[in-house]
C-alpha cells in the first residue's frame, strides 16, 4: 500500500556542490510553480500515527522517482510488519536549516508522532556559519518539542567534504552528536553511511544517492527508526 504524501517544491540552488546543485531533476512535478501554489497531498483524518520526514534533497529523492526514496521504502516496510503508520515526505530540495525554521510552523499544523530531522548539509556545504546552523536546528527541535512534547525527535547526522577547512568539518561533525545528547533525541550517526564517496551508489553529482544507495540510506534510518516504531506498535505519542 502505498501511503507515503510529499510536499513537492522547487528552488533555485545557490552554491555548487549543495544538495540541490546540479541540472534539474527532470521529475520534480513542482517545477516551474510559485511555491504557495504547488499541490500538496493532504492527509486524511484518520487513527493512524504519522512520521514525517523534514529534509533536504536527500529526503526529496532528488533525481529519483518519489517512490524510490528512503522515505517510501520506510513506508514499505511499514507497511509489511502490519504497522500503523503514515510516511510523510517533506523534504525540499536546495533547503537550508533557515529555510526549513521558516516552513517548520506550516508542517506542525498536522499532529506528528515521530519527527526524522534531516537538515544542514547544504548549511556546510556553503560554508554557513555553523553556530548559526545550530541555532536553527535547536529552534527546530524546541518548535516540534513546544507542539507536542511527546513526539519522538531523531536528528540525522551529516557529514560533509573537507573544502571548508578540517577544523569546520570536524565542528559541523560533532554539531548533530552534541545537539542529540543535549536534547535526548535519537540520532542516526551518518545518513549517508556506507553511500557517501561511492560513485556506483550515487547519481552524476555525485552528491544524490541512486536508487540502489537510497535502499542503504533506509536501512540507516531504519537502525535508528524502526526499534522506535516497533516499541511504540501498540502505545504511541499522545496528540493534542
């Protein structure tokens, strides 16, 4: 069954290399549309219990079909152990840790049972302050924590190329491990794990996982996200 509702958008990308750089993703159906107006799938009131994904290219697929983004196959294998969830797919393309501040009010109007936070790395690829990086993930965390204190946060951690410096890379390392332990969410150590550097795993950028790499990035999430899932099958997060 296929459940999984994206939030389709599009944006201009700013800096080369950032998650979102490259030639357009030819099957980005919000291409060419103000972005108050692209479509957007809504959710229908139902018992079901939501994880929603908020994110950047890599949550969007980019240069993939949707539904061979990590966050589907989450959805399928749901799906196959009888749970009682909904995958939603909020990830933009070219999003930045201020960008998704911004939007984060408008994606809350709809209750979440688990929140996968996924942002950043275009923060580090251009080269964006990385305490203001940090401020901005806080402020996202204390916004999902502010809406519902029982919704279950995991943060995934990112990792980027040494062009900024070794001292910025290694700051922008540590920035998801300190932000998890200081908050006590969950986090999932590298999402790109055992993807990132391998060119037959990820598309001409060399930046986007093929279809083949975002079946390893599922399984990275699924380490940290299916445990929660299985625990909380009969018992889930209140909703205001």
């Amino acid at each position: 069954m296929y459940k999984v509702l994206k939030f389709s958008y599009f944006l201009v990308f700013l800096a080369l290399f950032a998650c979102g750089e490259g030639k357009k993703q030819d099957k980005t159906s919000g291409e060419g549309k103000d972005e108050s107006t692209d479509t957007i799938e809504q959710v229908e009131t139902t018992d079901e219990k939501v994880i929603l994904f908020f994110g950047n290219s890599l949550t969007a697929a980019y240069g993939l079909e949707t539904e061979q983004g990590f966050p589907n196959l989450i959805q399928q294998r749901i799906d196959s152990l009888g749970l009682n969830y909904t995958v939603i797919n909020s990830g933009l393309s070219g999003e930045t840790t201020s960008g998704g501040l911004n939007r984060l009010d408008w994606v809350l109007n709809q209750d979440v049972d688990i929140f996968v936070l996924e942002l950043g790395a275009n923060d580090g690829l251009r080269g964006i302050p990385l305490d203001k990086s940090r401020e901005n993930l806080q402020k996202i965390i204390d916004a999902v924590q502010e809406k519902n204190p029982e919704t279950t946060i995991i943060l995934a951690g990112m990792q980027i190329p040494p062009n900024m410096g070794l001292e910025y890379t290694a700051e922008f390392r540590g920035m998801y491990s300190d932000l998890a332990e200081e908050n006590d969410i969950l986090l999932i150590p590298f999402l790109l794990e055992g993807v990132a550097g391998e060119p037959e795993l990820n598309l001409e950028d060399g930046i986007h996982p093929t279809a083949e790499g975002q079946k390893i990035v599922a399984e990275n999430v699924w380490d940290i996200l299916g445990p929660t899932v299985l625990m909380e099958k009969t018992e889930g997060p209140s909703r205001d």
